[in-house]
C-alpha cells in the first residue's frame, strides 16, 4: 500500500515523475519520509505470521485509496473528469483487485501453514509492489502491459477455482 507511494515521491523528488497540480505534496521531504517509515513498518508487519491477515483487512480500502491518489498524481493536463474517472478505475481499480488476490493467497497460505508460510506471500507481494511502481514510472505503457497481465492471471486463476468448485 504504501510502496506504490514511496516509489512516488522518490520519483517526484529526483525529478524522474511529473506531479498533478494539487499532489505536489508527494514530492515533499517530508512525505518522503512518512511514506519509508510506513514502507517499513507495513513491510515487518507483514512478516509477521497473523498480524499479516489483520493487515489485509485494514489495508484493502486503504490500497484502493492510495492506488486512486498515485494515479491521479501522475495524470498531468488532462481535465479532472478524466483524470478522476481514470485514477479510480486504473488506479483504485487495480490496486483493489491486487491486493484482493494477496489477501485471498495470504488467508490460504495462513489455513495450510498456521501463517508460517505468509512470508512467501509478503515477499511476493513486495516486489510486485515494486516491480510495478518502478516499472510504472520508468516506462509507463510497459508498466500499464504487465499490470493487465497480472490482473488477468489472478482474475482468471480465481474464475478456474470458482469452476472447480
């Protein structure tokens, strides 16, 4: 939730990403800092076998949130209705159905293993944040390429179960 964030305000700051009148504030020192201390401190809970599935359920409307703010930061001269349309749908959207897939991994992952195995899950789950926030900024279409791929893996892995079943 808040590495997509993080990766933000690094990018405003080293001047690498070009923010939206009004979130100019991510590009701050001191959002900087409040967004590592929370990437730091959401990454050790995770880690952390039941704290992890308690997380999922305080953090899933918390990412739809952050994914909204992060897209409509990035979407620079187009007019609110789009930006604010697109931001919720590509932005909360996404980071919703992703961090939807990661709960429903993690709460399998925490039956079959008593939560000793949710740190895969969180490692997992990191370094797509990652990937697809560096990705995103580096080179945006490709960035846009792999986050349809994964979302309809997961959709499809799910709508696969859901037949099985």
């Amino acid at each position: 939730m808040f590495v997509p964030l993080l990766a933000a305000s690094i990018a405003s700051l080293s001047g690498y990403l070009n923010l939206s009148s009004g979130f100019q504030w991510i590009g701050t020192p001191a959002a900087l800092t409040a967004f590592a201390i929370a990437s730091i401190l959401e990454i050790i809970a995770y880690y952390v076998p039941w704290v992890d599935n308690i997380m999922d359920t305080i953090a899933a409307p918390a990412a739809a949130v952050a994914g909204t703010i992060v897209a409509a930061s990035s979407f620079v001269d187009i007019s609110p209705m789009m930006k604010w349309t697109l931001a919720i749908i590509a932005g909360g959207g996404t980071a919703s159905v992703l961090h939807g897939g990661t709960a429903l991994l993690r709460a399998a992952s925490s039956a079959g293993t008593l939560g000793l195995g949710n740190h895969a899950v969180a490692t997992m789950e990191l370094l797509i944040a990652a990937g697809l926030s560096i990705l995103a900024i580096a080179v945006p279409l490709a960035g846009v390429v792999a986050v349809f791929a994964l979302l309809f893996y997961i959709v499809g892995k799910g709508l696969r179960k859901l037949r099985k079943a």
